[in-house]
C-alpha cells in the first residue's frame, strides 16, 4: 500500500531535549516536505528536499533541521526544541514538485 | 507565505445540501489542488485542475478554475455527513522555486444530519 509513515503520532517532550520525528514513504518520490499546522494559520511548509541530498528551507525553517540521506525518508530534527514549535507536524511526498501530496498522518508536538 | 486563501473559513449546512467553498491566489499557476482533511488527520488529495481546464469533476465534486479572477471553487452536491472535514486549495509555488505546494488556511465544513 502507498503510504507516507510519520513517527512518532504523539510526542510531550521538554524545552531543550533533542528530539527526531521520522518519515518514510514507499512511492519512490522524489519530492518531500514538511509542513507545520497552527490553528488559523493553516499549514506552512518548514523545509522541503528535491531529492537526496538535495534540501532546502521552506517559510519557517527556524529551530528546525532535515537530512535526506536515502530517497524514501526524510527526518525532521528539532535541536533544542522550544514552546513555540508546539504543533501538528505533517511530512508529505510527490512525485514532481507540483503534482499530488500524499500525506502522513501527522505527530502531534507538545514542548513543555 | 501563504499563496491560496479559502472563502468562507466555516461553513455549516444540512445533509443533502450542497456546500460550495472558495480559493483565491496571488500569483500565476500552472495547476490547483483541493486537499480534504478529516478532524487531526493527513490530508487527501480529491482533485487537481490544471490552468488550461475550466471545470473538472470527480463524483459528488466539482471543481472550477478562473485564472483571470485568480480564483477556484469547490462543490460537494448531496453533502453527507462524512463530507464533514476542513477543506483546502494548494498551488503550486512561483516559477523558478523548487518547493512543494503552497497551502491556504481552509474552510471548515460541518454537514448536519
């Protein structure tokens, strides 16, 4: 079954401790992203990856790293994470830049 | 930054109603997107029009496109209440970038039974 993997679906964790959020997509995609989801302020992508190797930043890449080390994952690092990226987190993959996104079913970030 | 904005944020009607949301943009696209997302969950792509396309339909959907108003529309006739979820267009980003799609900030349908 196609599907984007997000790990993990729920995270309390304090101000400053290192934490990584996985995602895995068996698509083959060649596009991946991640995008963070506020209410009213809908979703803003952090950062994004072409292809391996290949990362740029997004509109709020702030506090925030990725790697894309192999096609198929594409992590998302939070160093020293704060209050404010409290958040619903969402890794999407597509085929080319602009086509269909499919979606992981998100983790749920709760900094304290 | 944000390239769709949904029309009305909320919405509220009875099933078998038809609910009719909005997108606008700013810039020129190549194609537009609507995405449907249930209550904490990943959203799901439902259709995509491309710029040369006026209206394109899928099922209980239909989707318009006017480039001169920089705008789209979505239909859902016969809404049910499993239509209910919040709804958003994405585009594409400008040329020339190489990031994925730029989302709005939805529209929250509620279908009343």
């Amino acid at each position: 079954e196609a599907q984007v993997t997000q790990n993990p679906r729920y995270l309390i964790t304090v101000t400053g401790k290192k934490l990584t959020v996985t995602c895995s997509q068996n698509m083959n995609h060649e596009y991946m992203s991640w995008y963070r989801q506020d209410p009213g302020l809908g979703l803003r992508q952090i950062y994004y990856s072409m292809n391996v190797e290949v990362t740029d930043k997004g509109d709020v890449p702030e506090g925030y790293k990725v790697s894309r080390k192999e096609k198929r994952n594409f992590p998302l690092i939070l160093e020293s994470p704060s209050p404010n990226q409290t958040s619903l987190y969402f890794c999407a993959s597509s085929f080319h830049r602009a086509t269909e996104a499919f979606f992981g079913q998100g983790t749920r970030l709760t900094v304290v | 930054s944000q390239q769709g904005e949904e029309d009305p944020q909320a919405l509220s009607i009875q099933e078998g109603e038809n609910a009719t949301m909005n997108c606008s943009y700013k810039t020129s696209i190549n194609n537009l997107q609507w995405y449907r997302q249930n209550s904490g969950r990943g959203l799901v792509h439902l259709i995509l029009i491309r710029s040369n396309e006026r209206e394109k339909h899928s099922g209980r959907l239909r989707v318009t496109l006017d480039t001169s108003k920089k705008s789209s529309s979505l239909l859902i006739t016969a809404s049910r209440a499993a239509d209910t979820a919040s709804y958003f267009c994405a585009t594409e980003p400008p040329s020339g970038s190489a990031r994925q799609l730029t989302f709005g900030s939805g529209t929250q349908l509620t279908v009343l039974p």
